[in-house]
C-alpha cells in the first residue's frame, strides 16, 4: 500500500512563481548576504522580519535574486507544513544536478 504524501515531506522546485508564493506567505523577501557579491557569487537567502537577518543580509529584487538563483543552478527546496501541522519556514537551496532538475 503506498504512503500518502505529507505536508511535512520536503519538496524541491526551480519553478520562480511557485518560489516567490511560498516565500511570501511566509512574510520573507529575497536577500543575499551582504559583502558577498552582487551577480553569480552572491550567497541568497530568505530574510523574514523579526528573524537575526538584519545585520547580515541585504534585501534585492525578486528580478534579481532569480538571476543568481538561475545562473548558479540552484534549486528550492522546502517544507509547506512542520511535522505537527504548523506553516513551515524551513527552505534551502541546493544543487540542480542533485535533485533531478
């Protein structure tokens, strides 16, 4: 009998406007780390108010942030739900070539 999915089971995707919707209805904006550089090396990142971000990451453009995301082959991987039901923040990014995409 197979297993039904979960929300809780993490998912990855390349897809830029399913990205942007998971991210904001977290309340999060796209961010790199500051003093990294601006173009393919910059280190992105989801900043969510309230969190210890402000110090270290610089708000950028969903434009932007996409074109690193891209040019670094880079996927989204994510949870919709936490293991009890609750919205789930967790995400990272992670290799193209690792997860199929």
């Amino acid at each position: 009998m197979a297993k039904a999915k979960t929300g809780h089971e993490s998912k990855t995707t390349t897809n830029h406007e399913e990205i942007q919707k998971w991210v904001e209805e977290r309340g999060g904006r796209p961010a790199i780390v500051k003093r990294t550089e601006k173009g393919g090396s910059a280190l992105l990142r989801i900043d969510y108010p309230g969190f210890s971000g402000d110090d270290t990451l610089e708000e950028i453009e969903w434009d932007e942030f996409f074109e690193i995301f891209d040019e670094n082959n880079l996927a989204f991987l994510y949870q919709q739900e936490t293991a009890d039901g609750g919205q789930s923040r967790f995400s990272k990014f992670v290799d193209r070539k690792s997860t199929g995409h």
